[in-house]
C-alpha cells in the first residue's frame, strides 16, 4: 500500500471511570496511557479520534487532580466520586503513514497488537482521515476492506472491562428483586434481606480496596437497611432471626463506622479549604494529615474484619438462615408482601411520630439523634416495600421523612465533627499553635451550624407533623 512505517512503541492503557459509570453513561471515555509520554485522553466513544490528549505525570483519583482543561470538560461529572480503573490493556503499536510526492502525510494507519487481562490477543487497525485528504482516506480504506482480513472492532473500553470481570455501564450493586403484592410475609422478608446481602457481598472488594468512599457508604446503608427491616419485621420472624444475628450486623455497623465518619471529615476539611479566608487556613494541612493517618489505621482495621472468620460466618449464615425463612411458617399479622408492607411502613411511621413529639429545640443531642434513626428506619421501609403500596402515598412520606432526615443529617454530621475535632485539641501539646487555632476555629463553626439548626427544628418537626396526615 505503499505505507511509510515509524518505529513501535509500546503502551500501557488503563481506562478510568467512577465505579458507577459517570462517563460511561455520557458515551465518554477517559484513557490513562503511559509510554514514551504519559498522558491522558478523553474520547467520545462515538467519535473516530480523541476529543483531548493532555500531558500528565500521574494517574489521576479525584476530580481535582485532572489537568485544567479536563476539569472543565468532565469535573462537575466525576465529582465527588473517585477516578477508579475499569480496565487495562497492554499495547504494541506500529504507526504506519502514507505519504504524498512531498513527503506530506495525507493518511495514518495505526495498527495495535493489544493483550489485556483475561481476553486473547487482538490486532486493532485504526484508519485516521488527515483534515484536507479525507479523499485520500477513502481510498485507503477500500483497499484495506479489499485486501485485509478485517472485521469492524468491538469497542475497546468494553472489551477491557468485560476482561477485568466489569460490565460496562452496570453498577457493582444489583438490582432490587420483584416483589409481588401476593407472595407470603415471610418470602418478601427473605427476598429483601437476600438483596441487602447480595450488595453487602457486591461492594465488600471495593470497600476493602478503599477504591471510593460512596462504595462504604453504600455499604453501610445495607447493613443498616437490614437491621432496620429485621427490627419492624420482628413479631413476623422466629427468635433466631430476630436475636441470635442482630448482635453480628451490630458488629459490622460499628466496624464500618469510623471510617465512614472520617471519610466526611475531610471533605469537611476540603470544604474549610475552600470557604475559610486565607489568613485561618494556616492549620488545615497539618489537620488533614492527622485525620487521614486515623483514617488509614480505621480502614486497616475495617480490612482486617472483611477478612476475618467473623464476616466470613455472618454471611454464610444469614444466607442460610434466609433461605430457611422462605420455607417457615407460623407467620403472624401479615399473610402477604402487601400486608407485610402496610404494617411495617406505619409502625415505623408510629415510632418515629412517638420521638418527634418527644423533641423540641433544646433536647440532647442523643435525643435528636434517636430520631434521625427513626427517620432513616422510616426511609429504608419505604424504599424497600413502597413499591407494594400506592405510589402517591409513598411519595409524601418519602418526601416529608426525607426533608426532617436532612436537616437532623446536619445536626448529626457537625455533632459528630466536633467531637473528633475536639479529640485532636486533647492532644494540643503535639499540635503547631496554627492547628490549635484552626481546630478552635472549626469548632466554633460547628457550634454555629448546630445552634442554627437547633433555631430551627421546631418548624421541620412541625412540617412532619402536618405532612403523614395528609397521607
């Protein structure tokens, strides 16, 4: 064909996305590659060529580490998840080019000998049009369907993914079962708790790779969706549903917990960088590094349980015990999932009604806290079993459950800030004067945002109180 070759090089690709497929949804790929000149590439996967190649030293986790030009074009899409790799792909390429009488390129032909983790090896021909010659291009192109055994490839990013054991597009979390409004109680119970744990299972690798914070997040949402529904489920199930595990979720709730809280201290430190005046920003740094090293020794423990015998039995034996529960009889106050779901929406709705007429403005915080649990208990239900109940009514309570839960949210998250701040304020002889004065600062604005929440809790109780009877 009369092709010019240039000398290989060799190229190690890994193909980034957030663990729930931002970019993958908006038809974008993005490309760590290292070789001669690392660099990153941000391609539309309909597109022939690369929107954007950027020089960089380091792969990229987080929005903020992108270079400026690729902020602007998929930060507000990846934030504030973590850049994770999706899939990866050795690469051997040979750069060939046509050239007119002038010694002008006026087409390239890049052809790639590609390994990747699990799948054979591919040979990839890519024909590049150069702007002003795509006659040229053409022509070449029918040559290369006339003459080379050729198929038309399979996107690169997928075949990268389904090697590295990923779907593209498809969350690491399944999806929620069918429940039909007619199955028995104690079937629903089991279906549900069954998805709880399958995400349990699903997300566990990424929580011990600590590849995102959202990942534990989820995480603990299960485990706590499933103490939740066991608890409002209990006059259904038999006793050694009810107690003999409760104490073993119990265990995974509080070992998953201080990283967790930590992980939302330092976005709150991220949050003072960003807001505080120049001059009081001087002790954040120092902060940042002693609540990041708390928080390495917390997921090191966190690690330390997913591996152990004790995970290991609790999800063996929940399993069984919730395949034994889809075969148990006995079930009383609800013959059916619809029933199930009617009694266990309003007796979570009757407990948290109970707390939220106990609280005023000037209630101790575990009080306060004590009904933001019932608000979430309310939530999980509802998300869980509303799906069996009329939407409309569902989507009040969710809505007016939704917005007591936020606003008791930041109650609870700056509580919990203030008392790790405070704890580092304990050790004041190992902190800089410029720390001791920056968590001083932070304090104080803690104790504002507490106080203004606390000014206005009795007009959000109130809204509760008027928004279930409209139901």
């Amino acid at each position: 064909m009369g092709l010019a070759a240039a000398p290989a090089t060799r190229i190690q690709r890994s193909y980034l996305d957030t663990f729930d497929w931002r970019l993958f949804d908006r038809s974008e790929v993005l490309v760590f590659e290292r070789g001669a000149r690392d660099s990153l590439v941000l391609q539309h996967r309909g597109h022939e060529r690369s929107d954007l190649r950027v020089p960089i030293a380091e792969r990229p986790a987080v929005a903020s580490e992108l270079p400026p030009s690729l902020r602007q074009r998929i930060g507000s899409v990846i934030a504030p998840r973590t850049l994770i790799e999706v899939g990866h792909e050795n690469v051997e390429r040979w750069p060939l080019r046509l050239l007119d009488d002038e010694g002008k390129t006026v087409a390239r032909v890049d052809v790639e000998r590609v390994t990747s983790a699990t799948a054979p090896p591919i040979v990839r021909v890519e024909l590049n049009a150069v702007r002003g010659y795509e006659r040229v291009a053409r022509r070449v192109r029918a040559v290369l369907d006339s003459q080379a055994d050729l198929s038309p490839a399979e996107d690169p990013l997928v075949l990268a993914a389904r090697a590295a054991g990923r779907e593209p597009g498809v969350g690491p979390a399944p999806l929620p079962p069918t429940v039909p409004k007619g199955v028995g109680a104690l079937e629903a119970i089991a279906s549900v708790l069954e998805h709880q744990l399958d995400i349990v299972v699903a997300l566990e690798e990424g929580v011990r790779q600590d590849l995102d914070p959202d990942l534990l997040h989820e995480f603990r949402i299960a485990v706590r969706r499933t103490r939740s529904v066991v608890r409002l489920s209990r006059r259904h199930l038999p006793d050694k549903v009810r107690y003999v595990w409760d104490s073993e979720w119990l265990w995974l709730a509080a070992v998953t917990g201080p990283p967790r809280d930590l992980d939302v201290l330092l976005m709150e430190v991220d949050h003072a960088r960003a807001t505080l005046p120049s001059d009081e920003k001087a002790g954040l740094d120092e902060i940042q590094e002693i609540v990041s090293a708390r928080r390495r020794a917390a997921q090191e423990k966190l690690v330390l349980a997913l591996n152990g015998d004790r995970y290991g039995t609790l999800k063996r034996g929940w399993r069984y015990e919730l395949g034994e529960l889809r075969t148990a009889s006995g079930d009383a106050g609800a013959s059916n999932a619809h029933e199930l779901a009617v009694d266990l929406i309003e007796r979570a709705t009757k407990q948290l009604s109970r707390c939220v007429a106990a609280v005023d403005a000037d209630s101790p915080a575990e009080v306060i806290h004590d009904v933001r649990k019932r608000g979430k208990q309310l939530r999980y239900a509802l998300d869980l079993f509303g799906r069996l109940l009329p939407d409309k009514r569902v989507k009040t309570m969710r809505k007016a459950t939704k917005d007591l839960q936020d606003h008791l949210g930041e109650f609870q998250d700056n509580e919990v800030h203030r008392e790790w701040v405070s704890t580092l304020l304990e050790g004041a002889d190992m902190l800089s004067p410029e720390a001791v004065a920056t968590c001083r600062l932070l304090i104080a604005r803690y104790d504002a945002r507490l106080a203004a929440v606390r000014a206005s809790l009795a007009d959000r109780l109130h809204q509760f109180r008027v928004a279930p009877g409209r139901t």
